[in-house]
C-alpha cells in the first residue's frame, strides 16, 4: 500500500480462455474491500470488466489486467492483443 492520495495496484494475468475471465469481479471485489468500497458506488465496472476480460480471452490473447484504486476513483486497464482498454468509475 501507498500513501494518502496514492494508488494501491493489483495485477492479473489471465490466460487466453474466457474461463478465467470471471477471475476479474472477484479481484475486483478483494480491491474494493480493501478500500472500503461499497460495490453499488461504482456502478457497472465489475460488468463492463469481466465482458472485455472476456472477449479478449475468448480472442485467443493473454490478457494483463491492471486494478487501480485511487482516492477519487477506480481504474481497469485491460491490456491484450497489442491494445490496452480503460475502464474507471467515481468512488461516491
């Protein structure tokens, strides 16, 4: 863990299966207790994440995914094939 108004970052590798795509809401859910974030303040991120974990898996790539919680926000970097999708949602 960092300092106030530092982020904290957790990485996962997932290999090209969509089986392990759903690995990425329970990460997520292990980030936000950390953070003492309540789920329903980010909306649809753990949604929009595991769909794009999951296509990209599902494409045949390796995907690394970057979880980043700040103080004013969460971040998702998904990064496959080359490309590299953000996802960020307000903390409330």
């Amino acid at each position: 863990m960092t300092g106030a108004g530092q982020q904290d970052v957790v990485t996962l590798r997932l290999p090209p299966s969509r089986d392990f795509a759903d690995l990425t809401r329970v990460t997520l859910a292990a980030l936000l207790r950390i953070h003492r974030i309540s789920p329903g303040d980010i909306g649809d991120l753990a949604t929009s994440v595991q769909g794009i974990a999951a296509e990209m898996t599902g494409g045949g790539f390796e995907v690394v995914v970057e979880f980043r919680a700040t103080d004013t926000e969460v971040i998702v970097d998904l990064t496959g094939d080359g490309h590299t999708i953000r996802i960020s949602s307000p903390r409330a």
